[in-house]
C-alpha cells in the first residue's frame, strides 16, 4: 500500500506563492504517474497537474506558466511550486499516485489508485 502525506498548505494573501510536498512511501515515486488535485466544498476534484515516470508534465490551462509539478526521486517527494496564486486557487489540495508497470505515461488520462489526506491553501485577496 502506497501511503502519501502532503504539507506546506496555509495561507497567504493574492499574489504570494507556496510549495507543496507530498513524502511518499514505501514504494518509489521514480516508477509511478503522480499527480495533485484540488477541492473545494461542493464541487468535483479538479486535476490541477501530473507528471509521468519520466518527468513529463501536463496542467490544467488555469495552472499553466503559474504552477509547476517537480519530484525528487531520491528523496521520494513530489512538489507543487505555486506561484501568482489567486483567491480562486483556495481549496484542499492532493497528491495523487497510480502505478502501471516500470513506466507510467499518460499521466493525465490515469484513474489514481493512492491518495493523501490533503493539504488546505487558503488566498485573500
């Protein structure tokens, strides 16, 4: 069983950044599809970014060029760098993982198969 644990939510004011880090275990993230998603109460969970086994990435165009999906696959930690946030971007926010063999492509199609407990980013404006 894949266990995931996101932090560096909280708050901050429009225009601010944040970093979010998702500490994976006991199998290697190097292997897998991952991804974060975001919340808020009353709608569905929103793809936000995904990056395959090779470090491809895909966002969603609301995220594109403020948002930036990394992992390091020796500390086995994947990243959400948050940037130019705004009042809407408040939600809780999940990594997410799926694996699919050796590789994992395709990230953004994938059904994801572990989740975290989520991580709450609050911006004001």
């Amino acid at each position: 069983q894949v266990q995931l644990e996101e932090s560096g939510g909280g708050s901050v004011q429009a225009g601010g950044s944040l970093r979010l880090s998702c500490a994976a275990a006991p199998f290697p993230i190097s292997h897998a599809c991952m991804a974060w998603f975001r919340q808020t109460p009353g709608k569905a969970r929103e793809r936000v970014a995904v990056i395959t086994s090779g470090s491809i990435t895909t966002y969603a165009d609301s995220m594109e060029g403020r948002f930036t999906i990394s992992k390091d696959n020796a500390k086995n930690i994947l990243y959400l760098q948050m940037n130019s946030l705004k009042p809407e971007d408040t939600a809780m926010y999940f990594c997410a993982a799926t694996y699919a063999g050796p590789v994992c492509d395709g990230a953004w199609g994938r059904d994801y198969n572990y989740w975290g407990q989520g991580t709450q980013v609050t911006v004001s404006s």
